[in-house]
C-alpha cells in the first residue's frame, strides 16, 4: 500500500467506542474517541459511531479511510468476544464503508496483516518506540489507528 496524497484516516472499529488517527503524509493531524450511548440497541450505537467518523472523515478532508476488519480474536483483556460481537462489529464496519462518498478510498485491514499476532501491549510499545511524543496523548483505540498508519507507511516494523 502506499502512502496516500492529502490527508486520510485510519479507524479502530468498535460498538461502544471507536478510535480515529488522521493523516498527512508520515504526521498525525489529529486523533480521538467516540463513544456511543451505553443505553440504546446496539444497532443504534454502531449508527451513532458511524456518523461521527463520517464527520470527522468530513472535517479531515480524508481522501482514504482505513479501518481494521473484524475478526474473531477468542479471549481479550475484557473477556470473551462472542460471535455476535464480530456480527455487530461487521455490521458498524459495513455500514460506515457504505456510507463514505464514494470519491473516498476505503481499505480494510485485516489484523494479521498490519499487527500479525501482537497484542495490545506490544502495539503500544512498538508504536510509541517509532513515533515518541507525538503520540504521548493517544489513548489505546488511537494507538491501534497509529499503528494502522505505520502500517501503511512501511514503518510497522
């Protein structure tokens, strides 16, 4: 993949919350959270998550949105993800692929590919050892959308 001209973001899917890194070139040019109101359906909350990426898709004048694939992972730090979690993940990751104008170029990536097996703390680690204090403030979400970005720029190593 090479790295795009012009801005673009990179996106760390989920139903409660979702993280976001934008881009220009090798800099980061903002990051943030989104969380989803904890007391609606979870369609609901993966449609509410869509729309504030696709607003800051919008005001980033991203040209690409990269976003992590859904996948099973078995056990996490929180617990089991069900099979249900990975259909509700699909369906927010669809959803916000369907929703881009189409002049926006989107690519999923599947964790394998930009991560291999590391978990989340070796991510951060290897994130915050490439990029230094640019990425003091970013929380996990934004580490992963980081290391999507390394990914993509050949840096992920």
């Amino acid at each position: 993949m090479n790295i795009p001209e012009g801005a673009y973001m990179t996106v760390d899917p989920g139903i409660a919350e979702a993280g976001w890194v934008s881009w220009r070139g090798l800099a980061i040019t903002g990051h943030g959270m989104l969380k989803s109101t904890k007391e609606y359906p979870w369609y609901i909350r993966a449609q509410e998550l869509v729309q504030g990426l696709l607003a800051v898709r919008a005001s980033t004048h991203s040209a690409m949105v990269a976003c992590e694939m859904p996948q099973h992972m078995g056990s996490t730090a929180r617990g089991r993800a069900s099979a249900q979690d990975v259909v509700h993940l699909a369906y927010m990751v669809g959803f916000l692929g369907a929703s881009l104008d189409p002049r926006v170029d989107w690519e999923l990536l599947p964790v394998p590919t930009w991560k291999g097996n590391m978990d989340k703390d070796k991510v951060e680690k290897r994130v915050r050892r490439i990029m230094g204090a640019e990425v003091a403030e970013l929380k996990r979400h934004e580490i992963d959308c980081a290391g999507m970005g390394l990914h993509i720029q050949g840096r992920f190593k």
